[in-house]
C-alpha cells in the first residue's frame, strides 16, 4: 500500500496517457520486491521492519504533503474557482486522513508495543465476541479507516488534474467516497 500511495503521489498531477515516470511502476516494484526479500531475511529482527517500514512512510508523507500544501495555496489564492470544490474535498478527507492515522492509530500502536503486558489481562477479561482482541486491532482499523481516506484525498486530487468536477457519496450510508459527477462525464464525452 505504502509503494502505491508513493507511485498515486508522484503521477497524481500527470496528463491523461502521459505519465511523468514512464518506468516508474517498475522500479517501485523491483523496490517492492527487494523490501520483501529484507522483511523474510531479517524477520527475527524487528528493527529492520520498523526502519524500512518508516523510511517508506516518511517519503510517502513528504509527497502527499507537497500535494496538500498545493491545493491549500490555490485555495488559499482562490486561483482555480472551478477545482476549489474538489480542493476543499480533496482537503478533508487529507484532514480525516491524519486524524485516523497519526490522531488514533499510531499512538494505539505505540501504547500496544509497548505496554502490551500490561494490558494482556484486561484483554483476556473482555466479553466473548471482544476476548483477546488487542489494541493492534484498533491500529489496523484506524490506519485501514486513515488509507481510505487517502485514497479519497487522491482521487479528488487526480479530478482536479484532470478537469473533472467530482462529490462525494456514501456507501452503505456511512463510507464517503469520491465520485465524479455526471457534469463532468458530459463535459468528458464531448472533448
């Protein structure tokens, strides 16, 4: 997930057909592979994970917030009247996005690794559907809950790109997702 939010990040601004990194899907999975290859070699060691694991974290948030800084400044400027809509979509599920992630997951996680002993006998005394569950669940929730939202924040960014005026629905009643609107299928069709 984390080499395709790189990949979404560095194309995001793209032209429709004419990516700027041609071979980039390859080097990002030959990187891949090669993290895969270090995971299984060391996993007796868990600092490599976690090395690896921030380092790729670190060059995704640097990229996405170069994106979100941009789409703030037009805002901000009011440049682009007619993608200030999807900016400010694009802007809140960015804003939902850090919440899930660094607000609740990843204290969650540092507070599991760290204390789990601690709380093993509170986990162990939950009723029966709840028994066991970890906080490590509730990482895995929130940091699923905060990818989402970035996805979200991309999509809306790549309509803006591309002159797509887009909106968001619910599925099931609950999920937001971004849509484009049938407007902007119309305009497409005629172009």
């Amino acid at each position: 997930l984390i080499i395709c939010a790189a990949y979404e990040c560095l194309e995001v601004d793209s032209p429709r057909d004419q990516p700027r990194f041609p071979n980039l899907g390859a080097y990002l999975f030959l990187l891949s592979c090669v993290n895969t290859a270090i995971y299984y070699t060391f996993q007796h060691l868990y600092f490599f994970f976690l090395s690896t694991f921030s380092t790729m974290m670190a060059l995704v948030v640097c990229l996405h917030m170069r994106i979100a800084w941009k789409l703030f400044s037009e805002n901000r400027n009011q440049k682009k009247k007619e993608n200030n809509n999807n900016n400010d979509i694009a802007l809140r599920f960015y804003i939902w996005h850090y919440i899930s992630f660094l607000g609740v997951a990843v204290p969650v996680w540092f507070l599991d690794q760290f204390h789990c002993e601690y709380f093993l006998p509170i986990y162990n005394a939950l009723p029966f559907p709840l028994k066991g569950m970890t906080l490590h669940v509730v990482w895995h929730t929130c940091s699923g809950i905060g990818a989402h939202c970035f996805i979200q924040f991309l999509c809306a960014c790549r309509a803006s790109t591309l002159r797509l005026t887009c909106d968001t629905r619910h599925v099931l009643g609950v999920l937001p997702v971004v849509v484009v609107t049938p407007k902007a299928t119309a305009v497409m069709k005629q172009a």
